[in-house]
C-alpha cells in the first residue's frame, strides 16, 4: 500500500496526511464531531479536492463507527432513532436542494445559525436547569441534518444544538452524536458507491490514513476523562464558531 501511495503523492504529503488525520481524529473523539471541518480544508491541500471531501469522509464514517462500537451502552437510541430517521427522509431534499440552490446562499445561511447555536452555547454553559424539550424538537434536528449532510456536506450544528440541550453526560452526548453519524453515513456511503465517487486512489487514501485516525482517537479517550464538563461545551462551541466562520468564508470567496 506504501508504494501504491509513494508513487501518487511525496512522502512528506503521506506523512502531513497522517498527522492532519490523528489530530481531527482527536478532535472528533473529544466532542464528537468537527473531523470534516479541520481534516477537509487541509487534507485539500496534499490531494485534490474532489478525492479529500471523499477520503475525509471514509476516515471520519470509520471513527464515528469505532466510537459506537466502544461506547454503545451510552448512546441514547430513543434520541439516535428519532434524529437518524428524520435525517435519512429529507436527504433525498437536500439534493434537490443542492441542484437548485446557491450552495453559497445555504452557507451563508448555515454561517450564521451555528454562529448563534456556538454564542447561546457558550451563554449557558453553566446553566443547571434542564431546557425544555418538545416532542418535535428531534424531528426538525434530524431533518435539518439530513437535508445538509446531501447538500452542503456539513450536518453537525443542527444535532450539536438538540444535543446540548438533552440532560446527558459528556459521554453519552458524544456517543448518541457518533450513533446518529454512522447511520446517516451509511445512507450517504451508499450514493457516494452508487454513484462511483469512492475510487481505488481514495480507498488506498483513506486505508492509508487508518493507524493515524486510530491513534488519534486512542489518545482522544486517554484524554477526554480529564476534561471538565464546562470546559467541554466551552471547546465545542468554539468549535462550532470556527465552523460558522469556515462556512462565512467559503460562501463569501465563492461570490467573488
């Protein structure tokens, strides 16, 4: 496999491909999301971009999917149903939506409402009394997740903005989010497969990658335990403003 990779890009891009892959996978397996959002813009910068958005995708569908395995006894499957269902009914929306729609136009938009889900966040990070729940609450979570994943390839904010609001523990916030991730990624693998976007280069990529997503994550669970529950949501949030501003920026350049 080395050499199938040594004949198409410089060691020195294997290894900074390895070392961008272990650190979003440490990332992800702290807060449950955000690989795609630090792997995507960087990985983009050692393969091309059409093969990083699908190499990135594979890494971050194999971690989400070790992080069930591992933790599944905390998942919440009542929410993981309801969210997951929701999202895979409006996926079919969300190409109908990325055929019609300025891609521009949805992050702009997207910019902004996780921009406001990360500022509220950070708000009520010591908030002790339970949020209200809705019985639709996890609906429109789900199907907002379901119409980004096909459209703009960024679902987390929506299911981060329900699930912070949930009375859970770090842990199994983390685990329902992975849990809702894999599902959701198998209807998603299914039409990258289908519609022949996952090539032998991206699985040599994405094979490639593995020990480093695997030490990343493995680091990650050392790690985590330590991590105060505020200082977690202050970390996830952050990490949603970064992802608000990512989106502000490639909506802005693509009107350029």
């Amino acid at each position: 496999m080395l050499r199938i990779i040594s004949d198409t890009m410089p060691v020195s891009h294997l290894v900074a491909l390895m070392a961008i892959s272990a650190f979003a996978a440490w990332l992800q397996g702290i807060t449950g999301f955000g690989y795609a959002l630090v792997a995507v813009p960087s990985v983009s910068l050692v393969i091309a971009p059409s093969d990083a958005v699908i190499t990135v995708f594979l890494d971050s569908f194999f971690i989400s999917l070790i992080m069930v395995s591992a933790d599944r006894q905390a998942v919440q499957w009542f929410d993981t149903w309801r969210l997951s269902v929701a999202a895979i009914a409006t996926m079919p929306l969300g190409v109908v939506i990325l055929v019609y729609v300025s891609g521009r136009s949805l992050q702009l938009f997207l910019a902004v409402v996780t921009a406001l889900v990360a500022f509220g966040g950070l708000r009520h990070v010591h908030r002790t009394k339970p949020w209200e729940i809705r019985w639709w609450h996890p609906w429109v979570a789900g199907a907002a997740c379901g119409m980004l994943t096909t459209s703009i390839s960024t679902n987390g904010p929506p299911l981060v903005a329900y699930l912070q609001r949930r009375a859970m523990s770090t842990h199994e916030y983390r685990s329902t989010l992975s849990a809702v991730f894999t599902i959701t990624n198998v209807a998603a693998l299914t039409v990258f497969i289908v519609s022949g976007l996952v090539t032998t280069t991206i699985l040599t990529y994405a094979l490639a990658d593995l020990p480093a997503v695997i030490v990343g994550y493995l680091f990650a669970r050392r790690t985590s335990p330590r991590i105060h529950a505020d200082v977690f949501l202050r970390m996830t949030n952050i990490l949603l403003l970064l992802l608000s501003a990512l989106l502000m920026w490639r909506g802005l350049s693509a009107s350029s």
